[in-house]
C-alpha cells in the first residue's frame, strides 16, 4: 500500500470509538485485549503474555458525552469523560482489561470508577509508579509493581509469563522504540517531507497492533517517506509541549503546520518513546524494566525526578531540535500539564525562547482561533 | 425552617479559643524562627508524619494552613490575581495559586507574622498529585532542598508489604536528612515517646468523633471537626494536642450531659463529603444551620488522618506505625470506592439523613468522580444527596444566592419526605 493511502486507511482507525480493529484482530487470533490509559504502562509485560496492549486514550471527537458528564463534576478533563463514556456505551467491552496509572487524581479516580462499573466486564488494574527516582528503594518497589501486574495478567490467560517471554517482548520494544525515535528524527531533520499529522497516525497505529507489525510498518513507511520529494517551507520550526495525555484533535495539529509550523518535536503519544535508552536483556527482565524507568525516563509532565527537572528537560529539548519556539498545547483542565507551564516558560524565556499557549479540548470542533493565534506567533517569529 | 432562619448562629465554645491561641502560638513560633534561624520543615497536611518531625524538634510549616487562612479572612483573592499573572491557569488547584502568589507579593500570615524559609521541603506525596507541583514550585522558588516522600496509593484492599518497606526506607533517608539539618541523632526514646502522645491524641480526637453518634450532636463534625484539624496536624506528637483534645471532650460531653447541641435545634443529621468553602466558611455554616441541618460526620476531617475506625500510631513499632498511617490510615491516600464505604459506614452507625457532596474546583483528588459517588447513594442506597460546587480557596466560585437555592430546595424535599415517612408510619401503626 503506498504511504499515503496507509495513512488515509489509518487515520479512521485511530479515530473509530469502537475498537473495530481490536475486535477482528481477537476474533482472529483468540487473544485477549487490554486497554491501557495515558501515558505510559509497560507494554512489554502484556506483550509476553501474547495479550494486545491497547492505548485508550479517550474518543476525541467522534463521541457525543450523554452519560459521563453527570459521573464527574464540572471541572474535569474531556479524556477522563470521554474514556468513562466509552465504558458506559459499552465500546470497551472488547477488552478484557484496563490498566491506570499515577498520572494526576482525575484519573486515579477514573480507575475505581472503571472498577465499580465495568468490573463485571473486564479486569481493572491501576499501577503508583514511583515518584522519589532519588531512593535507593525505588526499583525495589517497581520491581514489586511490576511483578504483581505480570500475576494479575497471567490469571487473565491463565498461563505463567517466562523470563524468556519477557526478554523476547523488551527486545522487540526496544526495536519499535528505537524506530520510533529514527522516525522522529527523520521529521526533526526534514519536516517537509512528513507531516506531524501523518507521523501521529503513523505512531497512534501502534496504540491497536503487536510491536512487530507496528515496526514492519514504520520502516516501509520510513523508506517511502525517504522517497518523497518536497521542498522546505518558510516555516518556523517548534516543539509542542503538554499534549501527554489528553490529544489534540488531528485538525489542530494540522492547523499549527498550515499556520507555518513545522513541528520538530512533541511529547504526543508519550508511550512509543518513554526512554532515553533501550531496555537491557538480561536473567531479570522485571528488575530491567523497573531500573530502566526510575533512572532512564524521558523527562515527563507525571514524574518527578528532581535531579534532571523538566523545565531544563524542556529548554535542552528545544535547543536539540533546533527550535526557533515551543508551543504549549495544552488540554482543558489538565493540571499537570497547567502547573508546568509556569516554571517552564520561566525557564525559556530565561533562555529567550519564544513560547504561545494553547488551549484545547480533545472533543473541539473549530480551529480559526487557535489558527490566528498560532499565525500571529509565527509571524511575530519570521518577521522580527 | 426554624423561626432563627437567616440569622447568624453564635457557635464558638472553649474549643474554639483553645484553637485559636494554640495556632496563634504556632504562628509566633514559626515568626521567631525567622529570626533566630531555627530549622523549619514545609509538609502537607493529607497522611502527614508531624509526629517525626517534633521528634527531631524542627516546626512544621503547612502550605495548606497558610493558604485557607488567607481564604478564611476574605485575603485570598489578591494572591490569586497575583498568581494568575505569573501564569498559574484559572483551573490550577487555589490553594498553590494562593500560596505562591502570596510568596510573590511577599505576604506576611493574616495574623501578621512572618513565615521562615524551608530548611527542608519534605513533600509527603499522599494521595494528592497536586502536592508533587506544589513543593516543586516551592523548592525552584527557594532553593531549599526538596525530598519526594513518595506514598504508593492504596489500589488493593490493604497496602502491600512493597509498600510498606518502601516507606519504611524513605522514613529513614528523611531522617538522615533531618539529622543532617539539626545536627543531632534521632533519639528513638524520643521518637516513640512523641509517638505515645500521637497515640493519646488519636485516642481522645477518636472518641470526640464518637460523641456525635449522639442526638442532638454536641459539635459539627464538619465545621467545628475542621477547626479541630489545626491543633491535630500542627501539634499533634506533643502535650499541647492531648490537651486541647481533653478540653474538647470535657466541652462536648457537657453538652450532652445538658441536652444541648450546637446552638439550634437539630432536625437533620448530615455526613458531608468534600472541603468546605473557606471563603465563605460562615455564610456556608449558617445556609445548613438555617435548616436545623448539623454535620454529625464529615470526610474532610479525616484528610490527615482515619483514627475513628480503629488505627493508633505504635510507640513500640513507630517508623511501621507512621507509614502504615501515610499508606491507608487517611482519606487522601485511599481509594474512591474505599471512599464510598467510609461514607457509607457514616451514614449508617451516625445515623444520618442524607449526603452533602460539596465538589471544589481545585481538587480533584475530592471532586473527581463525585457525580458517580451521588449516583451510588442515591440509586443503590436510597440516600437523600445534594450535590453543590464551588471552592476553597477562590472566592469568584461561590454564588450565595445559588447555593442558597439548592440547600432550601434540598431540605425542603428532605423535610417532606421525614413528614411522609413519619405520617405512614403513624398511620401503619
């Protein structure tokens, strides 16, 4: 399939509320299905157990919110309404599981929600990753953690996980990581030739497909994506920030490139690039696993590590990609991302790095203003 | 509604000015540190460990504290359009936003004292993930040192034994850390000796929630338990806590005694889930006393601490004992379905006629979900909820007249149903 129908087929499936995808792939192969909330979870455990991780990160806006609104207050984010709507219409209930993190209270809170009401339906697991990377007790407990999510999806297939599993699964991660990030690299080098909208689709794919398909797929499209000629646009080049959980709709991130960005980098889909450096290989899979989060995470919105904070992870960001700006892009009341925004702008403007804030929904419909916003930023940059 | 409606109730006993010199107190200590440099330890109030702290004899600043201060005497709203100009959102949780805005204006306390620098920034991360951002902010802002006293959340029906060692462990590098600033060793005679005075305090505090099983309750047990949280958090592994709490008791056991309660006839028993308004603390009281509406139970008072059920901080195992209560023994680091039974055992062994849910737009750790919480009590358990919104700490959240309407429209259906019940059953009889 050439790339550009790859796409246009993709761009429906990241977007279909029901998880089409995920039905025909378990009546195929007779597997299971979990469902994983933002932003991260360690797919390589679910992957030993031949489940299917699925990223369910919301319905964006192709789901009318009728029953969600009245389980949570006013003041919440799209993503926990939309996610909880999904289960309340029942699309969910191709999983066989739902996994939650300590990502902020909301949703920790949608996790018991999920439990009180979808229990009956699917198992619902929710992982504290630890938030004192500067312990020395803090890859003893992941390590824990992990291990009791590893028994709690072996009781789903009702088989042990090996280490052998394990090690199989991180290698073929590492693998899909590591394209993703020459993906991105590619984009960062000659966003003329790749959209951010069709690198998303491309990289949301994984959220519905086993890592070795997902990497069959990013290098065809990696080759085809070489094989393109286009030339380079008077664009300014820009990071997008705070986008790691709740995603803006692909019409925004389509607005900002026909505003005259080129995206050069974004903490979108932070799961397919959650670390600075492959997972090692060795007899203790979960003790690799655990050590490579506490000490070779990316810098992230939802853990704290104090010893490298984000708004240096940010600065460092924006100047290795060459970026003339940061955009912050930002989901309704999404409070982690909020309370960065401060320290973080500080911390650019510091380095005079020009910023603009945007605000999103996942659920919005029209663009136009955050098109003027974005245009007026641009040209304030090209024309100083 | 009583012939008193709309008035304003006089509700304050000694409890009260026991509180108020005590915390006054509290603040005159923290003014004097700024002077004569004595170490200070900035802690948040949901599962905190205070009792270690007075063990290595360093005084604790409550972020928290300061900021609903401010909320509690109309001062709040200066900081908050402070803070939303160095670009804090409107919909970041208030108390940071006041908190820091404070910080920027360089504010003293509502009481006028100053507040010392942190010699140490000890985030105990209980539950609220806003804390994370909170100290951090503090920490760029100062320059102190930061430790992430990171609590794993309870998600299983107990914590697990990972979770305890992991505390265990990072109660221990506090201590170093500690020791470090005060230049002395922990003595653990001490330690488990300000662990005995928790136990008593817990032990008294435990049985003054107990007396508002009591009809007609002898205080509020959202209101009045709120102002009991001060002493509670601030003072409790030392004398001055078990004392305030002795006075209480006595206070309270005495109204019993007398058939008295809290200063108006009580005709509907409330379990309240949520922080109160600060902002608009009184005019909220008085909106449910109008009704002759008392709060005999309350979530919010167990923020820092569940000691009505059972646990006590153990002198012989107090390391175990603090992280078992920074684990599961509060409301913060538990669960929203444990939530839910907490909730639910009110009701049922205070005897209670309905749910208040006041949702606050700052936290989400207490608001998310609160729609569901309402669908269960109502649909599942028959009881009567009402669900208002607002915040507290941001004044511009809270409309008297709106909410005036929703309580009176509340209880008026709740008055009716009573009348029914009452009526069919008479007639049944």
């Amino acid at each position: 399939m050439v790339f550009e129908s790859l796409i246009e087929a993709w761009e429906e499936i990241v977007q279909d509320p029901d998880f089409s995808i995920v039905r025909d792939w378990k009546n195929r192969t007779g597997g299971k299905a979990v469902g994983y909330f933002p932003v991260y979870t360690p797919i390589e455990i679910l992957h030993a157990g031949a489940i299917l991780p699925v990223g369910v990160m919301g319905a964006g806006n192709r789901l009318e919110i009728a029953h969600a609104d009245s389980r949570f207050g006013s003041f919440i984010c799209s993503v926990a309404k939309s996610t909880m709507e999904l289960g309340l219409r029942s699309n969910l209930n191709v999983m066989d599981g739902m996994i939650f993190h300590s990502i902020c209270d909301t949703a920790r809170n949608l996790a018991f929600l999920f439990q009180r009401n979808f229990s009956g339906r699917m198992k619902v697991d929710y992982i504290h990753f630890p938030q004192n990377p500067e312990s020395s007790a803090a890859v003893d407990y992941l390590e824990a953690e992990l291990r009791r999510l590893k028994t709690s999806m072996e009781e789903l297939i009702a088989r042990p996980i090996t280490d052998e599993d394990l090690n199989r699964s991180i290698a073929a991660c590492n693998e899909n990581r590591n394209l993703v990030s020459q993906c991105y690299a590619l984009r960062s080098e000659k966003p003329h030739m790749i959209t951010t909208r069709e690198l998303y689709i491309l990289l949301k794919a994984g959220n519905y497909l086993r890592f070795e398909d997902h990497s069959i797929m990013l290098r065809s499209a990696m080759k085809a994506i070489e094989n393109r000629t286009a030339r380079p646009k008077d664009k300014i080049r820009v990071v997008l920030e705070g986008s790691f959980c709740e995603q803006p709709p692909l019409d925004l991130l389509q607005a900002f490139e026909d505003a005259g960005c080129y995206i050069v980098n974004d903490d979108l889909l932070p799961v397919r690039n959650w670390y600075l450096r492959d997972i090692e290989v060795n007899g203790n899979p979960l003790r690799a696993l655990a050590e490579n989060y506490v000490k070779h995470s990316r810098y992230s919105s939802v853990r704290h590590d104090w010893s490298h904070p984000r708004m240096e992870g940010l600065v460092e960001k924006a100047r290795a990609s060459k970026a003339d700006a940061v955009v912050f892009c930002i989901a309704k009341f999404c409070e982690p991302a909020y309370f960065d925004y401060v320290p973080m702008k500080d911390a650019l403007e510091r380095e005079n790095i020009p910023h603009l804030l945007v605000e999103f929904e996942e659920k919005m419909w029209t663009f136009e203003k955050a098109r003027n916003e974005i245009e007026t930023f641009v040209e304030s940059i090209l024309f100083d | 509604m009583d012939a008193g409606m709309n008035k304003e109730t006089m509700y304050q006993g000694q409890m009260h000015k026991i509180q108020r010199d005590l915390m006054l107190r509290w603040y005159q200590e923290l003014d004097a540190a700024v002077d004569n440099n004595a170490p200070v330890v900035y802690l948040m109030v949901s599962g905190n460990c205070v009792e270690l702290l007075h063990a290595c004899g360093v005084l604790p600043v409550y972020p928290e504290i300061n900021a609903l201060q401010l909320a509690i005497r109309n001062q709040s709203l200066p900081a908050l359009l402070k803070s939303e100009e160095l670009g804090y959102s409107s919909d970041n949780c208030a108390y940071v936003k006041a908190d820091m805005g404070s910080y920027a204006m360089n504010q003293k306390t509502t009481l006028g004292t100053r507040i010392p620098k942190p010699s140490l920034i000890l985030c105990n991360y209980v539950g609220c993930s806003t804390y994370i951002k909170w100290f951090e902010h503090i920490a760029a802002l100062t320059g102190a040192p930061l430790y992430m006293l990171d609590i794993p959340f309870v998600r299983t029906s107990e914590p697990l034994p990972q979770d305890v060692e992991y505390v265990v462990k990072q109660l221990n590098e506090v201590i170093e850390i500690l020791e470090g600033i005060t230049g002395k060793k922990l003595d653990p005679e001490e330690l488990r000796f300000r662990v005995s005075l928790a136990r008593i305090a817990e032990e008294l505090w435990s049985e003054v929630k107990a007396l508002s099983k009591h009809s007609p309750a002898p205080y509020d047990a959202y209101f009045d338990a709120t102002t009991m949280m001060g002493p509670l958090y601030v003072y409790r592994g030392q004398k001055e806590c078990v004392d305030f709490f002795q006075a209480a008791l006595r206070e309270f056991g005495e109204r019993i005694q007398q058939g008295t309660g809290v200063g108006y006839t009580e005709k509907f028993r409330l379990v309240v889930e949520g922080p109160p308004p600060y902002p608009y603390f009184r005019t909220f009281r008085d909106l449910f006393a109008n009704w002759g509406a008392c709060a005999v139970a309350s979530t919010y008072s167990t923020v820092g601490g569940i000691w009505e059920f059972g646990f006590r901080h153990d002198p012989d195992h107090p390391l175990k004992s603090i992280a078992e209560h920074m684990l599961s023994q509060n409301l913060a680091n538990r669960n929203f379905l444990q939530r839910y039974g907490q909730i639910k055992r009110y009701v049922d062994e205070w005897q209670a006629d309905a749910l208040v849910i006041h949702s606050v737009k700052s936290c989400r750790l207490f608001s998310a979900g609160q729609g569901d919480m309402r669908e269960h009590f109502t649909k599942d358990l028959s009881v009567p909820t009402l669900f208002v919104e607002s915040d507290l700490e941001d004044p511009r959240y809270f409309s008297t007249a709106q909410m005036r309407n929703r309580i009176d429209a509340f209880f008026e259906a709740l008055e009716h149903r009573k009348f029914c019940n009452t009526h069919v059953a008479g007639v049944a009889r």
